[in-house]
C-alpha cells in the first residue's frame, strides 16, 4: 500500500539528504509517521542497517543470514528481482533500491535489542522480551529521481518569483468547529534558496504549509518555548531531520563559527531583510529559518502565519503613518499588506461598516470583508478601549478637545445612545448586530422568519422552509408557532395571490370545446385547491387528452379533474370526479383570496365575464366565495384589468 503523497514526498528528500551527507551506504531514521500524519501514526521509517547473525542462541539453521530489522534480505530483494510483486502503477518504470522498514514507536528498543542479539557471537545478549511490531518498507525510484532534472531542457521561467497569490487576510477556521484549534499556519520556502546577499527579490519558487500536524507542534513549542520565540534556540520540526530557528532583527539567522558538516560561511547569515519575507512577516515577528540538524548551511526560509485577529490583538505600532489619514501613528489592523490604521480612524472605519449591511468587501483598509470576523471583532474591542480612555482622559488641546466632541455626538447619532454613558463595549456589540444582520441576508432566504417584530433578528426563532414543508405544509397546515410563542402563517403574499388572479382572468375562454374521451369543455389552466388548502399557488396547464389531470394521475401528489376542480377518485360521494360523474360542471373561471390564515377559492362566471368584455353587459360578474363574494368592477380595479378591449383581445389570442 503507497504512503499519502506527503509522507512519501519527504521520505524522498531525507533519504537524498541522508546519502548527500553519508553515502549512498548510510542507515537511519528518515521520518516519524506521527509528525505528518492525522489522526497520528505512531510509526518512524528507517533506513536498514545489514545485520548478519552470528549468535549460536539462535539456531544452526539462521547463522549467517543477512536481515535488516530482524527481517531476512529477501523480503526486499524479491521485489526488486521480480516487479509483478510491485504495485501496478510501479511496474516496469521505477526500480527497487536499499532496504527500508517502518517500526513503531514503542518497539524501537526492542528492535535495538535484537539486533545486538543478532551480532553477538558470544551469545550472552539476550533476546528482546518482545518482538518488535515492525514491516518491510519499498522504495520504488522513479525514472525522475534517476534522471536528474527532468525539465532541464524545458525553456526556463523569466527571473522572479513564482509565489502564488495570498488572500489579504489570513483567517484561520477552527478544526471540526473547535473553537480554540486556530493553530496558525507554518510554511518554508519551496524553490532555490540561494545567500541573502545574492537576491534582491524573492528567487523563483513559493510557500508551501507544513502538515497540520507539525504545525500544531511548532505552535506548541511557539507558546511554550521561550528560547525558540525569542530566537535564542532552535525546535525540531520532523523529529529526525529538520529544526526551525525564530529571527528576529536582534537574532539574525547566524551559525558562523558553529559546527556544521558543510561550512557555514558568514555570508549565509540570514535576516529577517530576506526578500522572502514580506513586510506583514517582518512587522509581526513571523519570520524563520528550517534548516538540517547539524549541518545549518542547508537552510530555507518559512515563516508563521497567525489569524488576523492574534495580530490586531497584539495592536503592533509600526512607527509608520496611517494608511488613511497618514496623519497619526498607525497600528497593524492584521491583514497581510501590513496596513495600519489609527485610533480615530478605526472608529470611523468601524462605523461605516456598521452603517452599511450591503457592503460586505473592501472594508477598513480595502482587505477585510464578512468573512473576517474574529479580526473586525477584534479592532472592535481595541475602538472600545480607546473610546473609554478618551472619555476618561478627554484631550486638552481645544481643537483636538472639539473633535472628540463632534465624534461622540456623531457616535451617538448613528448608534442611537442618546445622552447617557457611551457602552464601554459599544462597537463590539454594533459589529456583532454587523455581522448577524449580514448573515441573515446570507441565509435569510432559507427560512421563514417570526413575523412579530421582537423576533425580527433572532434567527434562532425561525423555521427552515424545509422543515415547515415537510413538517407542517404536508399535513395541509399553515401556521407554524415560534419558540416565543408567536403564532405566524405562511401563505403567499397579496401581489403574488393578486398576480395568479390576473393571468387566470386573462384568459377566461375554453381553449378546447370538446375534450378527448371526457366530451366537455376546458380551461388552459387551473389551480391545484388541494394544494391551496397547504398554503401553495400551483397552476396547472392541460396539455390535451381527457379531464383527468395529471394524465393517468402521474406527475402531481393531487390529482382533480380541469372540468369541475373537484378531487380525482372514488364519485360514491359528490365531493369527487371521474370519467362516469354525471354531475360534472365548470364552476367558472377560478380566483383566490386569503381569509385568516388560510387560502380560499372562488368563480366568476365565464360567459358572463366575457360578455362584460364584448360590451354585452355594463358591469364584470362578481366573484363567488364559500362565504361571501366580491362585486366584478372592484375586483377588475384592484388587478387593474379595466380596459375591455385590451383584455377581449389577449383572451382571442388564445394560449396555444
């Protein structure tokens, strides 16, 4: 079974390292499985070491036998004599090479042990207690490896850097919506990593994120750590391989003098000036240098890097003006073209966002949007602090004194506080309402909301449409209760009822005057009343045949007949049609109205509206309810259907 790409990739790069700094001939460790692995594999791959046996404890008939990890050679020269034993996506282009095997973590001395068992021709070692949990690893190279570069003859990139764009704010999402996992995000460079001296932009190449797992560790020893933050000592990153030094201005990337296997010459002194880094790492403190253990001359950038929101937290003064007013000293607002922002800017930046639920990007500095919470919430909480401090120590140059003034009465004015004390979490609390009222405009459309003004902007007193489908509307109910208690009803709305009226009036002639096999007169289109009486406006078309719609009763969960509208079925009561009803009539051309919280049909008659349109009568027939009517020319006013000639000839058009 191949390893996950990760995983494989750098056992490939520890073994190139480990053969550049030992020989081909080497052994040892070449990754922890744990390190690059989630959930964590508590397994190390190693380079084997030939073992031959020589201990008459075991045995006459395993003298002399050459094993790697207590295995016998021919585990791996197998495979390497015969590939079909290889994977399929292996065979034929790729050979086997040294002796490799995983052991885990808790058999690791007992795999020590018996392999100076193995060696000791006195017998006197004795036998691990335990066998050691452990298995044969094969590593396949690959035409690529054995090539060389395989785009050496490819037409080179033109100088620069290949580094792929960046979002303008780093927001981290906690893992499996925990909260507290925002582990920042490590990453080294990937592509040449030539001295500092000789680059004056960044060379071609770009940032790659460590594994999620390393991540969290070098966060660990980050927070824990006080010689690695302050860049006085480096931490391990892989366990076998790799460290990783903080650099900072005061604690240059420096190993002159040090031991190393490859000279570390003073030119290969790294600061955090590398064109690498960005002014956001610099000006954060988020600068590093991965390099091999013992030998730091085999060196590459990386770098951290941390939600927006830890470095608005930290409200860094850079010494530089601010990137609006360029009048003040400006703090980092967090985002990652390392932007600041003054205090009185950030509060007025802060209530234009809270002004404006329709502009959700380019904000404050032209880099947050909606998606940036925790770092809005943040500078929330830093215009608090700075508001409060303020009021209590309010400035004493008068002209300075005058706009405080002016800004509070502003600030009350646009979030309505009135004369009393300022909120001393007022801007958190408007950025709060910010972010909720977008939301809601979000996913709004999802739900149906609490009618009752109280719960206007509690979305947890909302019902999915969904769910009052499924839940309400199929069982032919309307009204759905909020958890407050506040009865609401789900019906259309009055233009949309108004709207299906019209188009039902626009045409109230027969588009067939004898229908196949039913022998009787049709309408083009008819509302569903089952479906009324859910609280839905279906209009059906009939599309030929007979009276019975759907056809054959497929391809609606009603079925009714287009003469009469009655339900389709069982006619040994009048409430129901069928082929063999002898009582089946037109009631007219149907309208509907809403009565409390319900939706209820009613007719015009046909023949006498369409005499109103020929000028045969002087007033449109009325529309006919269960409980009541509504007289023909107020309803012909209120859908705005009055001109006869206009409506006599869209009804001679037809609907064919």
């Amino acid at each position: 079974q191949p390893y996950e790409h990760e995983p494989g990739y750098l056992m490939g790069q520890a073994f190139n390292e480990l053969v550049q700094a030992h020989g081909r001939d080497a052994d040892g460790r070449l990754l922890d499985l744990a390190m690059f692995t989630d959930p964590p594999l508590p397994y190390i791959v190693c380079k084997g070491r030939i073992v031959t046996v020589r201990n008459p404890a075991c045995g006459q008939e395993m003298q002399g036998l050459r094993t790697v990890a207590g295995m016998p050679l021919e585990l791996w020269d197998e495979p390497a004599k015969h590939q079909s034993l290889l994977p399929k996506s292996f065979r034929g282009i790729g050979c086997v090479i040294g002796y490799f095997y995983q052991v885990h973590h808790e058999s690791v001395g007992h795999l020590e042990q018996l392999e100076r068992h193995f060696e000791d021709a006195t017998g006197r070692t004795p036998a691990p207690a335990v066998n050691p949990r452990r298995r044969v690893v094969i590593f396949v190279q690959l035409p690529s490896t054995l090539g060389g570069d395989v785009r050496r003859f490819a037409r080179r990139r033109s100088s620069g850097a290949m580094e792929m764009p960046t979002e303008s704010v780093t927001v981290i999402d906690a893992a499996n919506g925990a909260e507290q996992d925002n582990t920042p995000i490590y990453e080294w460079w990937l592509g040449p990593a030539p001295p500092q001296h000789l680059v004056q932009s960044p060379p071609e190449g770009r940032w790659k994120p460590y594994h999620p797992q390393v991540c969290r560790r070098l966060e660990a020893a980050y927070q824990n750590n006080h010689s690695f933050r302050s860049g006085e000592a480096p931490t391990d990153v892989d366990g076998v391989r790799y460290m990783m030094q903080h650099v900072i201005a005061e604690r240059p990337f420096d190993y002159f003098g040090a031991p190393s296997r490859e000279p570390f010459l003073a030119e290969n002194k790294v600061t955090v000036d590398h064109p690498c880094f960005s002014a956001m790492d610099r000006a954060s403190q988020n600068c590093f240098m991965q390099f091999q253990k013992g030998n730091p001359q085999r060196r590459r950038p990386a770098r951290r890097r941390p939600d927006a929101s830890e470095i608005a937290k930290r409200a860094v003064m850079t010494g530089h003006p601010c990137s609006i007013c360029f009048s003040e000293d400006g703090q980092l607002t967090g985002c990652n073209n390392a932007h600041v922002i003054c205090k009185q800017c950030l509060c007025m930046g802060l209530r234009t966002i809270c002004g404006d639920t329709l502009v959700w990007d380019n904000l404050l500095c032209g880099c947050f949007s909606k998606t940036t919470r925790k770092a809005l919430l943040t500078l929330a909480e830093h215009a608090d602090v700075s508001v409060q401090d303020r009021i209590t120590s309010p400035p004493k140059d008068e002209l300075e004194r005058q706009d405080f003034e002016s800004e509070m009465q502003l600030m009350r004015r646009q979030f309505d506080l009135g004369a009393g004390d300022i909120p001393s979490n007022v801007f958190f609390e408007k950025m709060r309402e910010w972010f909720k009222k977008v939301f809601i405009h979000d996913v709004g459309h999802l739900y149906h909301a609490c009618q009752h003004p109280s719960c206007a902007n509690k979305m947890e007193n909302w019902i999915l449409k969904d769910q009052f489908e499924s839940e309400y509307q199929a069982r032919g109910c309307t009204t759905w209760v909020c958890p407050e208690g506040h009865r609401n009803s789900v019906l259309p709305s009055a233009e949309e009822i108004d709207d299906m009226n019209r188009n039902l009036l626009l045409h109230p002639e027969y588009y067939i005057e004898s229908a196949y096999y039913s022998q009787c007169p049709l309408r083009r289109y008819r509302l569903c009343q089952d479906c009324l009486v859910g609280g839905v406006l279906m209009l059906a078309m009939h599309g030929g045949e007979c009276k019975q719609w759907p056809g054959y009763g497929r391809g609606h969960h009603h079925v009714f007949c287009f003469a009469c509208a009655r339900p389709w079925g069982d006619t040994s009561t009048s409430a129901r049609c069928s082929h063999t009803a002898t009582d089946c009539r037109d009631p007219g051309i149907q309208q509907v109205r809403r009565r409390d919280n319900e939706l209820e049909v009613g007719y015009v008659d046909g023949k006498q509206y369409i005499n109103w349109l020929k000028g045969y009568a002087s007033a449109a027939p009325p529309t006919r309810f269960l409980r009541g009517e509504e007289p023909g020319m107020q309803r012909q006013r209120r859908l705005g259907l009055t001109d006869t000639k206009e409506l006599l000839a869209e009804s001679r058009k037809g609907t064919s």
